[in-house]
C-alpha cells in the first residue's frame, strides 16, 4: 500500500518519522512520497527554507512535492506517484474532489479536537482559549467538508489551565503519530468502524498576528488564557512608553494579593510586585501577575530582573 503523507510544520514530524517506520517495519507499506507547502522565507536574515516536514523528508531520501497550488500540474504529479492512501495532518490546504479521486483508498486525516468540535485550523488554540476541562485528537476520513468526515479513532486528554498552544502541541504531535499509523493500518487491514460524528459542530478561525495585542479591559482570566493560547505565536504583546512589550508568561493570582488591586485604578495599570507571584497589572476585573516579558528587540527576563532594568515601569499604565 503506497502512502502519500502530506503535512507542513513541526507538529506533523512525528507522525512522518512513525510512517516510513511503518514503511520499513511493516511488508506491504511503502511512502510514495510527501506533499508539502512550498519553500518560505525564515528568521530574520530572510533565508528560503523548507517546511519542517519538507526538511525531514528530504532526510529520509523520500520524493517530495511543494506545489503552491492543488491544480491539474499538481494532481498530474501525485497521480504519477500512483498512491493508494492519502494521510495528512497539518498540511494547510483543503483537498478538493479532484484530488481526493486521485487515492483509491482514499484518505485519512489527523485533527486535534474532539470532532465536531473546532473544525478549522486553531482547534488547539480555541480549546485553551474557552478554558475547556479537556480537547482531544481525532483521526478522520477526509470528506469534502473541512473536518467533518467519518471518525476511524478518537480520544481525549484533559487540560489543567496551565497548557499553551506550544505544550499541548508537543503532546498531540507525538500520540497523534501513534494514532495515525494505527489509523492507517485499520483502513488497510479493514479493522476499524468508521462512525459518523455527532453532537454540536463548532468552527475555529485562523490566528492572525494582530490577535497578540492584549486588551488589559478584558477579566484576568481571559488575557491569561489568551496568553497561553498565543504561545508560541504570535505572543502576547501591549506597548509601554511607545515600544513593544511581549508579555511571554503569567498567572492568575489569589485573592490575597488580589485584593492589592482593589479600587479604582485603570486596566493596564501596573500596580506593583508581589514577590510570590510577579508583576502586578490591573484587569477589566482582577489582576493578572506577570513572571516573564521581553522588550521588542531584546532578550526575554524574568520579571524581578526586567523590574531592576525598567525602574519606571511600577505605577505605568501599558497599552
């Protein structure tokens, strides 16, 4: 069984290192190729390099292709690959019914949510952003639907209210490599029941890099959310005497210290230190204590030594 992989950035690595083991380990099972975007600009010397699934592929000695659009060109060249299977995650664009004819197994795709839940390309971010007890990952039959094919395997994990996007991404990229060759192997094999999906459908949008921009109005509990659900990207930010501060870690604090920030002063106002938990800056309600920020330019500080830095910082408004 040929398997063409397509995917793109670094949270779908490992379910590419686990295929070609399946490739090598397992007789009948071969990688026809990889389909990725194509190459970009990177860092700030602006260098042109591959995807981070590009560059792995190319590792391994795998064939590759980085076609800017799924077009006739495109399908002409998948089709020479004469592959049975499509296995994607993260490959970031939508496979039309074109190309989807063009694997008489069709495919198979990998999801982080609890399907029907966040279809659409932020479904780690939104579950931290709601604040939700748990998320999941889902590994579905593509449709021509976004998100909404036939369920081969699910499971859930739940979220403590510490994760960013960058902790429960590392986590989903190494299980999802595991549930995805399982996946793929019930597909060929014919031992898994494909379910459709039930419940409410929900939609989550792309995260644009304006989305950053804290909005010290908001309760403390959703800019800390927003703070974990932006990192790594594009990180939390707001402005202080006309220069970008990126506030890279927080916590929300108890109610000792809370009440210090009792009364009328205005959000985005830094109150002060509290030395068990940091950075004190008022919120449409509560505060939110700041650990760790970064001024535009500079290298990232703990917030005792960003205080001894900025000493006028205590009693400034940001924003």
């Amino acid at each position: 069984m040929r398997m063409l992989f397509a995917g793109s950035p670094r949270i779908a690595v490992p379910s590419l290192y686990a295929l070609a083991g399946l490739a090598r380990s397992q007789a009948g099972y071969e990688i026809a190729g990889v389909l990725t975007n194509p190459d970009s600009h990177k860092g700030r010397g602006g260098r042109v390099e591959p995807t981070e699934v590009g560059s792995v592929a190319m590792a391994l000695g795998l064939f590759v292709l980085k076609p800017e659009k799924l077009n006739a060109e495109a399908r002409e060249a998948v089709a020479a690959l004469a592959p049975d299977m499509l296995v994607s995650f993260a490959y970031g664009s939508i496979f039309g019914p074109k190309f989807l004819a063009l694997f008489p197994l069709g495919g198979v795709n990998a999801h982080p949510s609890l399907l029907p839940k966040y279809r659409g390309p932020s479904p780690i971010q939104a579950a931290i952003l709601n604040r939700d007890a748990e998320t999941g990952i889902s590994i579905q039959r593509l449709a021509r639907e976004m998100d909404s094919g036939d369920l081969l395997l699910q499971e859930s994990f739940p979220l403590m209210g510490r994760e960013t996007t960058a902790s429960v991404s590392e986590y989903v990229a190494s299980r999802t490599a595991e549930l995805l060759v399982a996946a793929t192997r019930g597909v060929v094999e014919k031992t898994l029941v494909e379910k459709p999906q039930t419940g409410a459908v929900s939609y989550c949008a792309a995260i644009k890099k304006e989305d950053g921009l804290v909005n010290w109005s908001l309760r403390a509990e959703i800019i800390d959310a927003r703070i974990r659900a932006f990192t790594p990207w594009p990180q939390s930010w707001t402005m202080h005497n006309g220069e970008k501060l990126f506030i890279l870690d927080a916590r929300l604090i108890s109610s000792d210290s809370e009440a210090r920030s009792a009364g009328a002063a205005p959000v985005g106002t830094v109150l002060g230190a509290d030395a068990r938990h940091g950075v004190l800056i008022q919120c449409g309600s509560g505060a939110l204590a700041v650990t760790r920020l970064q001024c535009q330019s500079k290298k990232p500080l703990e917030w005792k030594a960003f205080l001894n830095g900025t000493r006028d910082f205590i009693g400034s408004r940001l924003g």
